[in-house]
C-alpha cells in the first residue's frame, strides 16, 4: 500500500468531470488519492487528534460528512473521510464487495495514511447505512485498532437471505451499469437523481453539496456501475456480518444513532424498534436522531459529532 502526494489519478482512475457552471474546467480535487492494494482511494483528512473515520451510505460521497467533519476537527479529532471503489472521486469498483473486504480496506486505508503500526492508536470507526456493515466488521475484525464504533442509521438485517445466485447478482449488476453508461444516462440525470434522492431522505432542507461536485461525481457511470454493484451484494454482506457476530466479539464501546421525522407512522416506528433491536443486539448505547431523515449527517450534524466523541470517550462497560 503506497500513499502519494495530491494528484489527479490516471487511466481508468481518472475522476472525469464536465465543466463547470462558469464554464471552467474542474480545479484540483480536494484531499489526496492513495493507491490502496491496487485500486485508487480518494481521501481527505482534517484536523488533529483521534482519529475518526467517516464512511458513507451507498452512492454518497465524502462531502456529505462536511459538517460533521468540521464539527470533530473543532473538537480536536483528526477526521478520515474517503470514497469506497466506485464512490466518489475513487476509482471504479473492480471487485464485489464484502463485509471483511471493506473493513479491511479502512484498515489498508489507515496503514497508508501512516495510522497504521504496533504504535498506533485505536480509532474511532462511524458508518451509515450499509456502511454500517462495514465499520461493524472492522470493529469485529480489527478489534485492537478500533476505540468506538458509531452506526448512523445503519442497515440492519435480522435474518439476511438471498434467492438468486451471487454471480446472476453480480452480472445484472454489472450489465445495467454498463447500459445505463451507454445510455447517456448518467450523465443525462445524474446530478438530478442524486438532489432528488437527497431532498427524499431529509426532513427538511436540500442537497448541500456543491454543484461542480455533484456534477462531476454523478455524471460518470462509474459512480452508477458502482452503487449498482454494492447493492447486487447487499444481503450477502448482511449475511457475512451475521456469521461474524457469532464468531468475533465486539469490544469497542458502540452507539447506534436512528434517524427520526418525528412522526408516528407504523413505518417510522418499525424502523426505531428494529434499531434499538440493533442496539441491544451490540450491547450499545441507542440514541434517536430528531427530526432526522435517514442522512442524518446532514439533518443533524451536531448530534452525530457528539456521538462520536462521547463513544470514544466512553470505556466498555460503562452504565447508560
């Protein structure tokens, strides 16, 4: 694993972008890429102190931990976001993913960054939505390296089954990525369907991210080709967590943040039981997010960065 100085990627791994609303080109991408067992990671790293690392949801993007990020930084943790393959400004999702292999990623990901070593110190791991599985997993996985572990509003599965094979999955997975591309559609309705998906799963407000960003993100098919292809393996990495539970203890103090409108629909409801079940499952704390859609990192930045700092200061075993 190899880290470099700031650059724009090559090849396949070029995050290509349209020009700018002001008829520019796009300037440098914020952050660094790290070349992470052979596929390009986009990273951005802020502030001093623990470390945290932020991953988001399927088809998010590091700028949507913006202001969770600033909060923490202010709170003197240094604030790891970066873009899984095929998210992002990273490179494009060669492989399916899995719970084991992307919590070893983060772990890559740390090494390379230089937060890796004998010496160093455990770090605070915070995944939403489906990323939830994999902060999980390293949590489970790397349990020496990991002080807390935060779920915002993350997937939760009880008994995750599969009816078609991985590989048909996989194949209709990779097959729609490749004509909606051809399509044009990506570039057609991207920007669109990304503000429209986020204005859904908000109470209020709309998409923050800036424009150019957005634009250049979801106007490429390999952000399509790559959610496409995380959520074909969605179930069998909520089974592969399940089988980790039984197997790998968590030892990390955890908290399970849900996001809440703050109505009183069976649907709403359903959804804060099956997290407190999640919570109660970890042995964590259980927190609600209110009024919160499911990206609570952009409805309720401060109730997320205050998780995150009171799990990591919380020792195992704690009463609350």
């Amino acid at each position: 694993m190899t880290a470099h100085e700031p650059h724009r990627p090559h090849g396949p791994h070029e995050p290509h972008g349209p020009t700018s609303s002001k008829g520019k080109g796009p300037g440098p991408a914020p952050g660094l890429f790290l070349n992470v067992d052979g596929t390009v990671l986009h990273v951005v790293v802020e502030g001093r102190g623990p470390v945290c690392v932020l991953s988001a949801g399927l088809a998010m993007a590091w700028f949507d931990w913006d202001a969770v990020a600033a909060l923490l930084a202010a709170r003197g943790r240094t604030v790891v976001r970066f873009d899984r393959p095929g998210h992002g400004l990273s490179g494009p999702a060669i492989e399916p993913p899995t719970t084991a292999g992307e919590a070893h990623r983060i772990a890559g990901l740390l090494d390379a960054l230089g937060y890796g070593g004998p010496a160093a110190a455990p770090v605070t791991v915070v995944g939403h939505s489906i990323a939830a599985f994999h902060a999980e997993g390293f949590a489970r996985l790397h349990p020496r390296r990991t002080a807390a572990l935060v779920l915002v509003d993350g997937s939760v599965e009880e008994d995750p089954r599969t009816l078609l094979p991985a590989a048909l999955r996989t194949g209709t997975a990779r097959a729609l990525g490749r004509a909606a591309t051809a399509a044009g559609l990506p570039a057609a309705l991207g920007p669109a369907a990304r503000r429209v998906t986020v204005r859904a799963s908000r109470t209020g407000g709309a998409d923050p991210a800036p424009e150019d960003l957005v634009r250049r993100c979801y106007r490429t098919g390999r952000v399509w080709r790559g959610a496409l292809l995380e959520n074909s393996r969605y179930l069998d990495m909520a089974a592969e967590l399940a089988s980790l539970r039984r197997t790998r203890p968590l030892t990390a103090p955890a908290t399970v943040l849900a996001g809440h409108d703050g109505s009183s629909g069976r649907g709403a409801l359903r959804w804060l039981g099956r997290q407190a079940d999640l919570a109660d499952l970890l042995g964590a704390r259980f927190e609600v997010a209110e009024p919160a859609g499911h990206l609570v990192m952009l409805d309720r930045p401060d109730q997320v960065a205050r998780a995150v700092v009171e799990t990591s200061e919380r020792e195992r075993g704690d009463k609350f």
